[in-house]
C-alpha cells in the first residue's frame, strides 16, 4: 500500500513540476523529480546511498555531495526565516501570491476563520 501512495505521490509531484517547466523553459531552465532511490530512510532502497539520478554511490561519494544534493543547514534556516506567519485578514505570507477572489466570490480579506 505504501508503494502504491508513494507512486501517485510521485505522479502528482511529476505534474507540478511539468507545469514548472513549461515556465522555466523560457529562461532555459528546468526541474527535474529525483529517482525514487534517492534518500531513502525505508523500504528497498533504505540501506543505499543513492545519487538523484538512480546512481547507487558509496558513502564517501554520498558525503561528498550531499551538500549540493540536499538542503544544508543554512538553506533550512533562510527558508525557515521566510516563512513567517501572517495571521491578519486580508494579508498573506511573502511566500504566498494573493488569490484574485476568496473561496465561494467572497472577498479575500473575509474573515473564514474565528480565532477566538
């Protein structure tokens, strides 16, 4: 069961990064999904180091591009210091485009939540 919700997870990740792309490609960039191996802490693949291309690497190599693979401490902290909350109506976090209507043709700023 497991393998089956890691499998739609993986599809539903590959569309969002399709619709990425279709962006990105006019700046010549693109996205790539990593090979279901990589970083892997269960299952098959969990006593593997595996590259995000589905390279299987030794632990040397794994430690040596672990940084350029995976978020280093400082990435987490920047993402961390950006991701502050916003509790006021009407307002969103910086991280957040604004919607251009609220949920059922409410306005954005209505108050959907009460916390009291």
């Amino acid at each position: 069961m497991n393998e089956t919700l890691r499998d739609d997870y993986v599809a539903d990740c590959g569309k969002g990064v399709d619709r990425w792309n279709r962006t990105l490609a006019q700046v010549g960039a693109e996205l790539k999904l990593p090979h279901v191996a990589f970083h892997r802490r269960v299952g098959a693949f969990a006593h593997h180091h595996v590259s995000p291309d589905g390279r299987i690497v030794d632990g040397d190599t794994w430690q040596a591009n672990r940084a350029t693979w995976l978020p280093t401490g400082n990435d987490e902290q920047f993402v961390s210091s950006l991701m502050q909350p916003v509790t006021e109506p009407g307002r969103m976090g910086g991280w957040i485009a604004p919607p251009t209507a609220g949920i059922n043709g409410k306005p954005v700023e209505f108050e959907y939540v009460r916390v009291d």
